[in-house]
C-alpha cells in the first residue's frame, strides 16, 4: 500500500474510531483527522513490528483496517487526556 493508501485509511480510520468514541474532542474535525491518520501508520507499524503480522499490500485486508482503527482509538483517547479540557 502507498503512502496516499495509508493517508486515506486513516482519513476512514480516524473517522471510524471517532464514531465508535463520541464526544467532543479538543481539535475538532480537522485534529480528528490527523489523529486517525497518526493511528494508522502507527497501528500498521505496531501490528508489524510486535504482533508478527506484516502490513499487506491489499487495501482490503481486515487485518491492517483492525491496526488503523485500534491505533486511532489509542491516539484518540490519549489525545483526549492529555487536552481534553482545552475547550472550556
């Protein structure tokens, strides 16, 4: 998968984990964004190095979605513990 692939399988990602989470986030929209992006290559990178499964080259895979989704969700709630109450 390219750089544009992960780029777009986070953008589906981050919006993914935002709907399993709602709630207000500090950075709205656009911070949602790149934090699904961030927990794409981060989820793919994870899911390579330490859980023994390559990153295939098949956009489909529901392996390498599982890793961008689940690294979204981390960075999400991390994100939100560390500047969750920035909007008051």
């Amino acid at each position: 998968m390219t750089v544009i692939g992960w780029i777009i399988l986070g953008l589906l990602a981050g919006a993914i984990a935002k709907f399993l989470l709602p709630g207000r986030d500090p950075g709205g929209l656009v911070g949602t964004t790149l934090i699904g992006i961030a927990g794409a290559f981060i989820g793919g990178w994870i899911s390579a190095r330490w859980l023994d499964h390559p990153v295939s080259k098949d956009f489909y895979d529901g392996a390498t979605w599982a890793a961008a989704i689940g690294g979204s969700l981390v960075l999400l709630i991390a994100y939100r513990l560390l500047f969750g109450n920035s909007r008051n």
